[in-house]
C-alpha cells in the first residue's frame, strides 16, 4: 500500500512576501486547473458530474469555498518552503536575495 512520505518542511520559515507570493501560485493554480478543465470541454454547474462534465468549482478563485483556496495554498506553500529547504532562494527580479541594496559601478 502506498504511503506518502512528503519532506518534512515544518523547520522552514517564511516571511509576509513569500506567503504574498504562495497567495499568487494558489490563485494560479486553480486559474490552470480550471483552464484545463475548459479546455477538456468541462462546464460549470452546481453538483459535480464526471459524465457530463460539470464541476462546482468552475468559478473564479474569489468565489470558490475557503476550503478549497486553502489547499491550493497549503499545495503552494509547501512547495515554496520545499525550494527553501533544498538550497533555493526566492527573490523578486533585480532585488539581492540577501536584502542588500544593489549598486551599479559608474566608470
């Protein structure tokens, strides 16, 4: 029998910008599973019908159940802290990942 066994990340900290950014890949996520879905010819509809092809959460990421949201952000979270723990660092484009102000030489 198959038992996950996930890399442990609870020792991983992250801080209000990263949780921003884990905020952002949740909302994505559900932004591509449902483009998927549409693209396999899935409708929106109040009661889950795999035959037809008719899911609940077809809906914008604003009006899906806090439940919902919340796994996609735990799935994005974990993933971000995961990158953290392997050695990765996350850093906005153009910002040093240690903080430090980033100066241009002038020749």
């Amino acid at each position: 029998m198959y038992e996950p066994k996930p890399i442990d990340t609870s020792d991983v900290t992250v801080s209000e910008e990263i949780m921003d950014v884990a905020e952002q890949l949740a909302r994505n996520t559900h932004e591509v599973w449902a483009k998927g879905r549409r693209d396999e010819g899935w409708v929106y509809g109040e009661t889950l019908d795999r035959e037809k092809k008719v899911h609940p959460l077809l809906v914008p990421y604003e009006e899906l159940p806090e439940s919902e949201k919340d796994y996609d952000r735990r799935t994005s979270l974990e993933t971000l802290k995961l990158l953290l723990k392997l050695g990765y660092r996350i850093q906005k484009d153009g910002t040093p990942a240690d903080g430090a102000k980033k100066f241009d030489k002038i020749r």
